[in-house]
C-alpha cells in the first residue's frame, strides 16, 4: 500500500497565506472603488472634505455609511447619485456653493440620522425638502445668508427630529404649525435672524416664551423690526404680542355696535310700516273691485233696510208711496 505524498514546506507556506488573506478580506466599501482625492476606510467613512471639489463626487461605495464633503465648491447635490447610497447615516455638506434641493435629493435616504447645509447659499426650503428623511434626528441649516422662507410643512414627517439649528440665517418670519407637533424636539436654534415681532410671528414668540429651555441662545434670539421693538427678546414679547393681536372691544367698538344695531332697528321698524301699509291698500283695493263686480248685491243692501219689519221707512212726501209704481205694494 502506497502512502500520499507529504505537503512540501513551500505548499504549506501557500496554505497559510491564503488562509491569511482570505482572514482579513478588505470591506465593501474599498472593494466598491473609493472617488479621487477622497479617503475611505474600512468604517464605511468616506472623506472627501477640502479637496476643492466643485461636483459631487462619483464612484462612492455603495455601502457607505458616513459621507463628508464639507469645505468645497459643490453646487448641487444630484439625486441620481445620492440616492444610490440608501444606507447612508450621516451626511455633511456644509460650507459648499448649494442654492437649492429639490424634493427628490433625499428621496431614498430613508436611514439619514444626521445632515449639515450650514454656510451655502440656500434661499428656500419647500415643503417636501426633507420629506424622506423619515430617520432624521438633527438637522443644521446654519449660515445662510439668503435663506428667508422655510415652507410651513417643511418638518412635518421628519417626527423623529430632535435638534434644528436654523441659526444666522435671513428668516424673518417662521410658521411653527409644524414644529409643535414634533414630540421628540428638544433643541432649537433661531438666534442671529432678523425676526419681525408682529402679529405674523405671535405664535412663534410665545411657543419660545412657553418653552424657553428649548431654545439655544435663547437670549439672542431677538427682534429685527419694527424699529421699536428692535433688539427686544423673542420670548419676552411673547404675552405681550397675544393681548395686543386679541384685543378686547374698546368704547368706539361698542358705539360702532350700538349704531349699527339703532341702523337694523329702524331699517326693521320702516320696512314693517311700509309692508302694513301695503297690505292695507291692498285690501282696499281688493274690496273696491269686488263692490264693481256685484253690483245687484250693492242695490239690494240699499233696498233692504225699507223692507224689514222691523226697520225704520224713510219718510215719502205722498204717505204709502206711489200706488202707481208696481214696484212699490202698500201695507
């Protein structure tokens, strides 16, 4: 019986090292190519920040879970693209050259957690922004200086939203309808915008009158306009705003009241005047018309008083009347 050859020591050193290399496989996200002038590593963290980009960059891992693009020239985010990277948690593109999202950037980014548009050049955000983000928990929209209209609905399914910095922006008004219902909201930053305390921002002033500790800087988040109220604390305006946006009636109210009532009482007092007084032509005119038409009836209610016994004759300069008159009998 023939024994099998023993492994030489060079074909074991080859099984070793095979068993080594497949031990320490590179991840995904290296195997899957990594863009130009970016770092990936094997935590899923792709680093493309200060490269002087000036486009999103291509060629992403598909697996990556953090992207940072912060301190570019990016002037659009493309859907196509980014929504290719539905794992993606966290997502900084602060300090780049945005002006606008659309409403299917982040159409696929159902896991995003965290995301920074801090110092572009953003000027609204419509109510479907940030729709998709059904996992975001902190959203920073710091420093942009054209940024004055936030949609009323913008944060209305983003219900896990637990920090929104809007801070040193150009808001001036901000509709909070949204905002309130966000149970799990717990820090807000509105500082450094040229807020207009009117009525307009009523609600907004007293929710931060209200909630104070969830506001950061909550002593610079101050009035723009008008010029009277400048400088003047949100939170302390709030009450103030309520009673001057909800006043009571004053004494020209009530006279105004009491006019237009004295008005209504007469209008009502002359337009029945008017309707009794054309009933009662009416009526007249009704009776009139009927005494026209009868007019046998009208002779016989004359003639009837002389023939009853029991009324009063009118006296006849010839006694019993004319006998010749057949129309006449004598009693």
């Amino acid at each position: 019986m023939r024994l099998a050859p023993q492994p030489s020591a060079q074909s074991l050193r080859l099984i070793i090292l095979l068993i080594l290399v497949m031990g320490v496989a590179p991840s995904p996200a290296l195997t899957a190519g990594c863009p130009t002038r970016c770092v990936c590593d094997d935590q899923l963290v792709v680093q493309c920040a200060g490269q002087h980009l000036t486009a999103f960059p291509t060629d992403l891992p598909l697996a990556t879970r953090q992207l940072i693009i912060s301190n570019n020239r990016i002037m659009e985010l493309p859907p196509l693209l980014l929504n290719y990277l539905s794992d993606l948690v966290y997502f900084d593109c602060s300090n780049n050259s945005l002006t606008e999202i659309s409403e299917s950037t982040f159409g696929n980014l159902r896991k995003l957690a965290y995301l920074d548009l801090s110092f572009n050049t953003l000027m609204r955000i419509d109510d479907r922004t940030f729709g998709p983000l059904s996992s975001l928990v902190m959203l920073r929209m710091t420093d942009n200086p054209g940024l004055s209209d936030i949609h009323p609905d913008a944060f209305g399914e983003n219900s896990g939203l637990q920090v929104l910095d809007v801070s040193r922006n150009n808001l001036t008004e901000l509709n909070i309808s949204s905002l309130i219902g966000l149970a799990t909201l717990r820090s807000v930053g509105l500082s450094g915008n040229p807020w207009s305390c009117d009525c307009n921002n009523e609600d907004l002033c007293l929710w931060v009158h209200i909630e104070g500790f969830k506001f950061q800087d909550e002593g610079q988040t101050v009035c723009g306009g008008p010029p009277g109220l400048q400088g003047e604390r949100l939170g302390e305006l709030g009450l103030q705003l309520r009673s001057q946006c909800h006043q009571g009636l004053g004494s020209w109210d009530y006279l105004y009241c009491i006019a237009i009532g004295f008005v209504i009482f007469a209008a009502g007092t002359v337009s029945a005047w008017a309707i009794g007084v054309v009933m009662v032509v009416y009526e007249r005119y009704v009776k009139k018309k009927s005494e026209q038409m009868n007019p046998d009836d009208e002779v016989e209610q004359e003639a009837g008083p002389g023939m009853g016994g029991g009324g009063s004759q009118q006296a006849k300069p010839h006694g019993n009347g004319d006998l010749k008159n057949p129309g006449h009998t004598v009693v």
